[in-house]
C-alpha cells in the first residue's frame, strides 16, 4: 500500500489558528494516493522537539490535508516523517514566520440608479435590501462582538425612500443600528460623476446625510465613491469641512473612448491623505484597480469559505511582493452593483456574511466562516471588524501615517475625467 503514496510534501500557507490559546501556523501536507484508502501517521521533528500531527485517513488521488504546528518567530528548519503500514516518507523543509495580515471588509451593494434596471425597480429593491439588513443584524445579535452582521449604505438617496414607506417602529430599528455601529450612513445622496458637479452641487450633495445625522443623534464620518471615473479638486475639503474623515473609492477606469481610459486610478501606496489646497484632507482607499470595486466577490466572499481560503493567499502574497509602505493591512469591497444583502451559508459552523446574486434565505443559521477566536490571521479584530466585514468608518488600528498627495499634483490628473 506504501508504494501507491507518492509526492509526499509539507507546503506553507498563511494562515494561523488559535488552538488553546496559542497561535499555531497552518500547513498543507500533500500527496498522492494511487491505491486505496490508507491508514497514517505523521510526525514533525523541528525547533528540537518531536511531535505527532493528526492526519485523516489517505484517500485516493491527490489532497491536501492541513495541519498545525506552533507558531515560529525565525526561519525554523523542520523534517516530517509520514508513515503508512512498515513504509516511511521523510520531507524535509524550512518553516518561514507568517505575515500577521488585517483584511478589511467593506460591505455594501453598489447604487446605480437607472444602470441595471428602472429607477423605480431599483428603489423597490433597495428598499427590501434594507429591510433584510436589519434582519440579519437582529438575527447576529447574539453573537460575538466580531461575528455581527455588519453594514455600509454607500448612498443615501435608497435610504430617504425607505424612510417614507417605512413605519416608526421600523425606522427607529435601523437608527439604533446605525448608533451601534452596524449599519454605517455615508455622506453622499448619490453616486454623482463628481467631477461633473459644481462647488455648490458637491456641499448640497451631502446634506441629506447630514441632516439625517442631526434628526438621529449619530455622526457622519466617512463618504464612499464606487465605480466612477473621476472627483474634483474640492471634494477633500467638502468633506472634511463637514467632518467626514474617510473616503472609500473605487475609480472606474474601464470606462474608454477610443481604446484609452477616461481616468487613471492613482497607483500608489494604500491608504492615503488626499489634501485640498486650503489644507483639509481626508484618508483615502481606493480599491485595487485592478478589480474596481469587486475585490471581495473575486475572492469569493460573497461564495463560501473554500474558496475564499484557495484565492486569498495568492492576492495576499502579491500584495506583500509590491508594498512599499508597509501597511499591515488590505481591504476588499466584496459588491456589485445594486445586489442584495446575503449571509453566506455554508457547512462551517461558525460566523460571517457575504452579498450575491439570488435569492435571499428567509431565516439564518448559524453563521458561514469561522470568527475570530478561533482564526486569528488573517482575520481582523478589530472592534467594527467581524471576519473583517464592517463599515467603512469603524475603527482600527494605529497605523504608520500614510503618503499624503495635493489636488495640484498627482490627483489632479489622476483622478479627472480626461478629455478626448
């Protein structure tokens, strides 16, 4: 049976668990099994201990079977001995310590009135998204702080429908969450070409916003602009004039006209401060440009966990191969435009949530990935953070102080519609 087990290997992943309350590392052991179903044991000798790894029995076909070691601070040579029946497989390696990454969430159904259908099609399925997202977050209220159902409403024109049509009981529901932290109301009426608007079009087309906030007793922090091609010089300073301190984006620079992009998304370090010449900044995070605004649904979390755990580690790593400012962290909008809210459901037992499209379930079980105190990394902990799904103007942790860039430089022409 021995000789049907080939391609005996030990592969790195980065991930860690907490197992005990230790960190421990996640390893892939891969092989082959050209015969049937084998019995094995594992042992791993590294850091001048010896220990046995439970390992499944071996089915037939190439797998990965992942295990856990402890956690190493330095390159750590190790030697695993893998026995099935009289025969022994030796693989030996060196074990690398893992990058302790932060991934951010951001949760949200892009508002594009009149794009994918009616405008009146449109506000009657915001409207019932809405409802659903108060139902999730009361269906997660008692679970952990992390594993909540979390929101960000990028606009604000679905939210003054949904106000109109709804009961006070209902309304007063939503406000509560919003005071809570889980549902996050953003500055913008609507996802406005910015660099179309006029000065007084740009401070009017946060007003609503703002008076929401005053009639409620919560504060208006962040603003998002999802899937368009450009902002002008002056939003910084509408922004951060009103108190908004956060702007969420994703430049669209698909859109073209004779082969060349109308924008060009800024390729630089992530976060930054994006200033205005009377000085008023905002951090800015504008998503990777190379998925827009779909980073999380490219990875699959709006999927299941499998496959969230197969694409995430490449993304991570390529991220890690170009950073040059050290940032200790990455977000992924997982959205699309005007889709529903959607708990992910899976056969984990533990707790996330994701949007896609089709149908909503009526009712929730316990939740899809699994939270934080047991995964560790990378998984934010944050206190808005729940597998790392949360509003856009939750906190976080301390960071190094990002680039800061002015509207007279490199946005000026990064981030205008270009005339052609």
């Amino acid at each position: 049976m021995a000789d049907h087990i080939t391609n005996f290997r030990v592969l790195r992943t980065i991930f860690l668990v907490n197992q005990d309350g230790q960190l421990r590392q996640v390893l892939n052991v891969q092989m082959d099994n050209s015969g049937d179903t084998a019995a094995s044991h594992l042992e791993a000798a590294m850091a001048g201990q010896t220990f046995a790894l439970s390992l499944p029995a071996i089915t037939r076909g190439r797998r990965l079977y992942p295990i856990t070691i402890p956690e190493v601070t330095r390159t750590t040579p190790a030697r695993f001995t893998l026995k099935v029946g009289d025969a022994e497989l030796v693989y030996e390696t060196t074990i690398e310590p893992v990058r302790h990454w932060r991934v951010y969430l951001v949760h949200f159904s892009h508002h594009d009135l009149g794009y994918t259908d009616l405008p009146d099609v449109c506000i009657n399925q915001h409207r019932d998204y809405l409802d659903r997202i108060v139902q999730y977050c009361r269906q997660t209220d008692d679970l952990p702080e992390e594993a909540r159902f979390r929101w960000t409403c990028d606009t604000t024109w679905a939210l003054k429908y949904y106000l109109s049509q709804r009961p006070s009981k209902v309304i007063e529901q939503l406000f509560d969450l919003v005071r809570d932290g889980r549902i996050e109301i953003t500055a913008q009426f609507a996802a406005f070409n910015s660099a179309m608007l006029d000065h007084e079009e740009l401070v009017r087309s946060i007003y609503y916003a703002h008076e929401l906030a005053r009639q409620h007793g919560f504060t208006i922090k962040s603003a998002m602009t999802t899937d368009i091609p450009g902002a002008p010089w002056g939003f910084p300073q509408v922004l951060a004039k009103s108190g908004v301190r956060y702007l969420a984006t994703a430049v669209n620079q698909q859109y073209a006209q004779g082969g060349l992009p109308y924008a060009r998304v800024p390729r630089i370090c992530r976060p930054f401060y994006w200033g205005s010449p009377d000085g008023s900044e905002v951090l800015v995070w504008n998503s990777d440009p190379e998925h827009i605004y779909i980073e999380g649904l490219n990875l699959g979390m709006t999927q299941d966990y499998e496959l969230v755990r197969n694409h995430l580690p490449a993304y991570l790593t390529a991220l890690e191969a170009m950073d040059t400012h050290s940032m200790p962290f990455t977000c992924a909008p997982p959205s699309r435009d005007v889709i529903m809210p959607r708990r992910v459901l899976t056969s984990r037992a533990s707790c996330a949530s994701g949007i896609r499209d089709g149908p909503t379930p009526s009712s929730l079980s316990p939740p899809a990935l699994p939270s934080s105190s047991t995964w560790k990394r990378p998984m934010g902990t944050s206190s808005h953070i729940t597998m790392g799904i949360g509003p856009i103007g939750g906190s976080m942790d301390p960071v190094p102080r990002p680039m800061k860039l002015d509207s007279t430089g490199l946005l000026m022409d990064a981030w205008r519609l270009r005339k052609h």
